[in-house]
C-alpha cells in the first residue's frame, strides 16, 4: 500500500464535508439563479432576494469543502502525518508507533488512536466516528479508515522488523 509517496486517508466524516460543500454551493446558485430568472418573468424585485441564498451557500459549502478537504491522515513509508480542521499538523514515525487502536464503542473513545512506544496515545482526530442525535457510532467510513492506518503501520512493521 505504501511506496514512495504519501496515501491520504479520509473518514467517512471528511469524505462527506468534501463532497457537500460543492453541493450547497451549486444548490445556492441554483436558487440565485432562479430567483433573479422569477423576479425577471414577474416583475416582483422582491425574488432577487433570493440571491442571500447564493451567498450562504456559497459560505457554507465553501467552509464544509474546506473542513472536508483540511481533515485526513497522509501515510508514507516513514511516518503518519494527520490535519484536524482546526489546528496544526502532527507527525509521528512509525518507528515510535507500536500499535494503531480503532475503537468501535464510542464508550472506548470515539477517534483512532496510536499507541506509542512511550506509552503515551495520541487520538488521531481527523480520523473520528460520525456523530448525530443518537450520539457517535463507527460508521464504514470511519471503519476503513482505521483500518487501512493499521494496515500501512502492520506494513511498516513487517519491513523494518524482520
């Protein structure tokens, strides 16, 4: 899985930000464009408000494809690098990783962690469980992401611990 160059990881949070954000935004110029098209076939100015919806879709959807697109894990052959929305960057090696840990009860946590020679964890929160009404659950997405992260450490494993 992991040659030269980096593997960027996505949960199934990240994945859906990236990909709503340009939605809204096609969605706000749609209804923009349809209240400037009413307001021209009525008469009734009052439909070019509707262009607000432009611009908060255009905000909105400009902010969820950036969160969307800021939140993930880069893998390479030496290290794991991950981006929370907010906030800088982490790196570790994988050297100083002994194992990487995908809870699937929010009760255990609710991001992958990795377990460090140390003994310290760090929580990888780019790579979280969806949450909503019910609370946090271990959707697919987030699911695949963890375990592609322990397959990249399990393969950093075998090739530096022969």
């Amino acid at each position: 899985m992991i040659g030269t160059g980096a593997v960027t990881i996505r949960s199934g949070v990240s994945k859906l930000l990236f990909w709503m954000g340009p939605a809204l935004i096609l969605v706000g110029v749609v209804m923009g464009i349809g209240g400037v098209v009413a307001a021209v076939l009525t008469g009734d100015t009052s439909l070019v408000g509707m262009l607000i919806l432009t611009a908060v879709g255009g905000v909105a959807g400009g902010l969820m494809h950036a969160a969307g697109r800021r939140a993930r894990v880069e893998v390479s052959a030496l290290d794991v690098r991950w981006f929370p929305v907010i906030g800088a960057p982490t790196n570790v090696a994988w050297e100083a990783v002994q194992q990487v840990e995908v809870p699937v009860d929010p009760s255990n946590g609710r991001a992958v962690r990795l377990l460090l020679r140390d003994g310290r964890r760090l929580e990888i929160s780019a790579l979280s469980m969806s949450t909503g009404d019910g609370g946090a659950w271990a959707d697919s997405g987030y699911l695949n992401a963890g375990q592609q992260l322990v397959e990249a450490h399990q393969g950093w494993l075998q090739a530096h611990l022969r």
